[in-house]
C-alpha cells in the first residue's frame, strides 16, 4: 500500500534523517581530533543529529517498552529499566529489535556503555555483561550503567559470527567492520550501527566496554585490546585479573574504535572460545568490570583484584603462524604458555598420518590465540602468539 499517508510520512522521515545525519557525520569528524575523555559528556549531546530526548515508539514487545532513541537522563534515577530500542527495518518490514537494560544510580555520576553481540557466536561475552547487570544496585549508584547485550540480532539467532544480509542474495557481513555506521548505508548492519551508534550508544556513554571472545573454530585465552597510549583506555584495562593485554589500537571499523573517535574512552575484552560459556573467565570479566565502574565512583566498595595481582603479560603485536598445508592440526602448546623464538608449537598431518608440517614461533612471547577445529586448509591462521614489538616495522593486528 504505497499510498497510504503514513507511507509518505516514513519517506519523509528517512529523507530528513538523510540530511540529519550528513550534518551528524560532519560533527563526528570535527570531534575526532579531540581524543579526550572529559569532553564527551557535552560534545555527546550537542552533536547534530543525536537525540536529544528519548523516543518512545507507541509499541510494547513482551511487556518492554520500545524506544528508537534513548537519553538515560529521562529516566527515573534509582531504577533498573528494561527496553527495546527499535534498529534496522528488515525486508518483511518489521525491525529488529536489541535488548537494553538500563540501571540508573539514584545519584548522578558517570556514564559507562556495556555491549556484546556484534559478532553473533561470542555467547561467554554476553554473559558476562548480564552477570554485571545482575549485580548493580540503582540505589546504591552514583551515575548509570546501559548494557545492550545482543547488537548483531540477525547473527545471534544464527549463533553465527556474521550478519546474514540480503544482498545479492545472502551476504554475510561482519558488524565488527561497519561502525560508526550510516543510518542511511548501503546494507541492513550498515544502518543498523548507524542507528544504535546516533541514537542509542554514542549519546549515553562517557566511557564504553565492547565485549566479545574468540570465533568459532579459534579460540583464545583472556586478555583485553584497546590504546595504552591513552591513559583512560590504560587505567580501565589494568584493572582485570586477567592474563594479558593487547595494547594496540587496531583498525576503524571496531566498535571500539567508534567510540574513541569521538573522544569516549573504549576498549574491547576477549574472553575465550566462542559458542559456550567459560564461567571461570566470565567471573574474571565481571570481576575486572565491576572494579571499572568504582573506578568511575558509579559503585562504591573496595577494588577487587587487578592486572598485576594476576602478573599481567602486555604485548603490541600478535604474530601470526599461518597454515602452509592442509590436514589435521596438533598443538605442542596451550593458551598462555610462554614461547621462545625457534620453538615448535604446532604440526600437521595428512591423511596418511604423515608429518607434512611443522611450525615454529618467531618470536618470544605468549600463545594469545590457537586455531580449535583440528582441521585446516592452507592460509589459516593456527596461532597467534602476543609479543612486544619496537614499532619501526608496525604492528600486526589480531582480526578482532
Ligand atoms: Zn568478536
């Protein structure tokens, strides 16, 4: 029914977006050379097209109320609050929805963004934000904690890494490479992130955390990536008991990366394997995260245990070792064991059983990362080992 007033309506809202977020897209470039962290607050707000109330659509899904922009602000302070925001519109017309849980501290105080779900099959890094959640208490809060734990709907239903676009025919798209997003991009997890990062994220965040843990088929141990250049990202990423840090900025395109080039302070955990839950890693993760937010005077109460009770090792680079042969892989080495240059630390066989391959670190450091399907083709990656490099030759980056 193409001409139905309301049908006009929409046009006219998405052709009004359109130009809100050329305006919106001109602002972020003007904010990214101020990498500062106490700017945010003001510079969050006053972007042009950011919301400057929350929204709330009319509709109700499963009793939560559902919103497609949201200021924390409006909330009522001293509450936990459970919402839908309304993302992407899907080729049937409907939308797909993400989960927000907002605890809103009865006294004022900092911002801190909790997300996960960017890749669809990373189920330890939702539960870890959930289990956060679970334990804030709004009234006992100086500030608001916002977590949406299931930003890639379309890959999660799929327990799959990527987003299954229609595009000529399926795609499948990583959301991990679309952000900031464009309400008005060219695929459905392009104006996805376009929409969650204006209306929903961006707007609510003074510092943000994007969880996630390793892909299927590769799995690694826990450790955290983000900028130690930058001594917020430094602080918060210090303070979890957990083994290793990737100090290294990696690419545009990560969520992470959004956010700092807008002046939030941002870094992503890695925790694990993918597809299950590592309740030992989790518990780490919370641990780590729950110290974050005293860090911000959010939550009062004594700092658990930090990086250096756990003898945290930081490396800037991941060296790859990529497969040279097809066949069965056999690690001689564990995630986080310490690695000297000229070690073995993997072979492979052929169907015969025979040793086709052998495969040696060239540097010293710690296995970060190991290929889990015992099966490989030629041009895998098998292992990353985390080092520290001199950066005169760059660095190479782990594919978060
Ligand atoms: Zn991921």
């Amino acid at each position: 029914m193409p001409d139905r007033p309301e049908e006009r309506l929409d046009r006219r809202d998405f052709l009004i977006a359109s130009i809100a977020t050329v305006a919106g897209s001109a602002a972020l470039v003007g904010n990214a050379g101020s990498a500062n962290a106490q700017d945010t607050a003001a510079s969050s707000t006053t972007a042009p097209g950011a919301p400057s109330k929350t929204i709330y659509t009319g509709d109700t899904i499963q009793g939560k109320k559902v919103v497609s922009a949201l200021d924390v602000n409006d909330l009522e302070a001293g509450q936990k609050h459970f919402l839908y925001f309304q993302g992407v519109e899907m080729p049937t017309g409907q939308h797909w929805y993400v989960s927000v849980t907002v605890a809103k501290g009865a006294k004022p105080g900092k911002r801190v963004v909790l997300t996960s779900g960017v890749h669809g099959d990373e189920m330890s890094s939702i539960h870890t934000v959930q289990s956060v959640m679970n334990q804030l208490d709004p009234a006992q809060m100086s500030g608001t904690v916002m977590a949406v734990t299931d930003i890639a709907r379309p890959a999660i239903e799929g327990m799959q890494r990527r987003w299954p676009n229609l595009g000529r025919g399926v795609d499948l798209i990583d959301m991990n490479r679309e952000w900031p997003g464009n309400e008005n991009g060219l695929t459905a997890p392009n104006r996805h992130a376009g929409l969650l990062f204006n209306r929903l994220l961006r707007p609510n965040a003074d510092a943000a955390i994007d969880f996630h843990t390793g892909t299927t088929g590769f799995e690694v141990t826990a450790f955290n990536i983000g900028g130690m250049d930058v001594p917020e990202v430094k602080a918060m990423m210090e303070l979890y008991p957990v083994g290793q840090i990737y100090d290294n900025h990696v690419y545009p395109g990560v969520l992470h990366n959004a956010f700092m080039d807008v002046g939030i302070p941002s870094f992503t955990p890695e925790i694990g394997a993918a597809r299950v839950l590592d309740l030992e890693m989790i518990a780490q993760f919370v641990e780590g995260t729950m110290n974050v937010l005293k860090h911000h005077g959010i939550v009062a109460g004594p700092m658990g245990r930090t990086g250096k009770d756990v003898g945290v090792f930081v490396g800037n680079s991941a060296f790859p070792i990529l497969a040279t042969e097809g066949g069965i892989v056999e690690h001689l080495v564990k995630l986080n064991d310490k690695v000297e240059p000229g070690q073995k630390v993997a072979i492979q066989r052929n169907s015969f059983g025979e040793v086709v391959a052998e495969y040696t670190s060239a540097v010293s450091g710690e296995v970060t990362g190991q290929r889990s399907d015992a099966m490989s083709e030629p041009g895998n990656p098998l292992l990353f080992i985390l080092f520290h490099k001199t950066p005169l030759n760059g660095d190479e980056t782990y594919p978060e």
